[in-house]
C-alpha cells in the first residue's frame, strides 16, 4: 500500500514519461498520429485481400470482426514491445534520479493507450459509416475486458521490463513470441471456428477447447469481439448455420473474462514484486 501511494504521488512523472514517448514517436513526422491509424487500416487492407478474395472464409461484416480483434492485440503488443525497453532507453533518468521505477514499463502501456484511443476512432467511424449495429447488451462486456487487458498487459510489461536489464535478449525472445502469439489468438480467423473444431476433442479428459482458452488473450480477444461486433452466427444456403464467434453465453463469456481479469491481478502483484527486486541491480545493469 505504501508503494501505491508513492506512485500515485508520482502520476505527473507518469504522464510526462508518456507524453514524452508520444512526441518522440512522431516527432518530425509529416502525418504524425495519422501513422497510428493508417496501421489498423493497413492490416484490414491486408487481411481483406487475403481472406476475402485469395482464402475466402465470407464472414459478415469481416472488417469490423478484424479490427475489434485488432483494438485489443495492438495495445498488447505495442504496450510489451515498448515496456521491454523501457528501463534500458532510460538509463540516464534510473542512474541519477529517484523515483518509482515501476512508472517506466507503465508509461509504455500508457503510450499504447494513446494509440489504441485514435485506432479506436477508425473503428467507431468505420461502423457509423456503413451503418453497422453495435448499440447492443453485449458492449458491456468492453469495461470488463479493457480491465482484464490492462492488467494482464501490465504485469508482463513489468516483468519483461525487470528481464530485459539483465537479459537483452528478452526483448528478442518476446518479438518471436509475440509473432507466435498473435496466430493462437482468434483474430483473423473465427473463433466459433476453433470452438466448433476443439469442442468435441479432449486431452487427457480437457477439452481442447478448455485448453486453447489458457491463452488469457483468446478470451480477452473474444470479450471485445462479443462486444463490438456481436454476430455469433448466422445462415447460409442449405439450412447451415456459421459460427464466427464462440456460441457461449454472454454471461459465459463474462465469468471467463472475470476469471482472467482476476488471475491477471494476482500475476500483476507477482510481477511487480519481482520487478521490485530486480530493480535494485539497475543502475549497475545499466
């Protein structure tokens, strides 16, 4: 509890350390926050081309089913990207200045909400454009899973941050397991798909379906896109009926996100004591 008083004492030292990632980001950029849209549009460029014209997979309304799954990766990803380096990018402020070191990897995490807000945007402008619903039960499921993103994301932040001072190939070691990570993650394909095909499987008496959701990113991916784009099925010719997100209960659903939400606070407490710890060596790491 001390140190948690002695972080919120130092949010304006937060907000500077992200404001200042965000200049350097862009700075003599000609588009500058403009790049931070064009990515999502680009992998809906992408990904269109791919799975709508050379492997069709006809799912409804696919850009927004892509960028909901999207929104959630990109903070992800971004956030532990940035948080791997955070310590070791500034040395200069760890060496000869007092504060809570644990601000760093959070700052990168702030830095990639700035981006997820204007993806967010591309997003909200796409459906209002075209007209596609999502005034719906099922947004209440965003809250709950931006809180079980967030802190999930935050305690591996802290934990690669803590790893990357004494062992630079971390953040090696974390871009390949990124890449691994984000075709395991439903995003790009459906997951009323993986649950159709892993349900009726087991392992050792596990569903494989079961298994599969130990990625904490699956049920957090599939919480934001149960809440924006909501289509779990629909008809096709012949009397068959497509399942492009998991046919579970939204209230399912919302227990599977609590339960990662609640785990990923547990891993967040574990990770910020390890990061505390670690942080003793910094200044002779570094």
């Amino acid at each position: 509890m001390r140190r948690l008083r002695e972080l919120a004492s130092s949010r304006e030292i937060l907000a500077n350390l992200v404001r200042k990632e965000v200049k350097v980001k862009y700075k003599s950029s000609v588009l500058g926050a403009l790049w931070s849209m064009l990515n999502p549009v680009l992998y809906l460029a992408v990904f269109t081309l791919v799975f709508s014209v050379v492997l069709r997979n006809d799912i409804r309304d696919f850009p927004v089913y892509l960028l909901s799954g999207l929104l959630a990766w990109n903070l992800f990803s971004t956030s532990l990207s940035l948080a791997s380096r955070s310590v070791v990018d500034n040395a200069n402020l760890v060496t000869k200045v007092y504060f809570p070191r644990e601000i760093l990897p959070l700052s990168s995490v702030g830095t990639a909400l700035v981006d997820f807000g204007l993806q967010a945007l591309v997003l909200v402008a796409f459906m209002v454009t075209s007209g596609y619903d999502f005034t719906r039960i099922d947004l209440l499921l965003l809250p709950l899973s931006m809180f079980a993103l967030l802190a999930f994301t935050s305690a591996l932040g802290m934990w690669v941050a803590g790893l990357n001072v004494r062992y630079r190939d971390t953040q090696h070691l974390l871009n390949l397991s990124l890449l691994a990570w984000f075709w395991v993650t439903p995003i790009v394909y459906p997951s009323g798909f993986v649950y159709t095909e892993l349900s009726s499987r087991e392992f050792l008496g596990i569903r494989l379906f079961d298994l599969y959701l130990a990625n904490p990113m699956a049920s957090v991916v599939m919480g934001f896109q149960r809440a924006l784009y909501g289509t779990v099925s629909y008809p096709v010719e012949g009397g068959r009926e497509v399942f492009v997100l998991a046919p579970v209960s939204l209230g399912w659903l919302a227990l599977l996100i609590g339960g990662v939400a609640v785990g990923s606070l547990l891993l967040l407490f574990l990770a910020w004591r390890t990061f505390f710890h670690l942080s003793g060596d910094f200044a002779e790491e570094l």
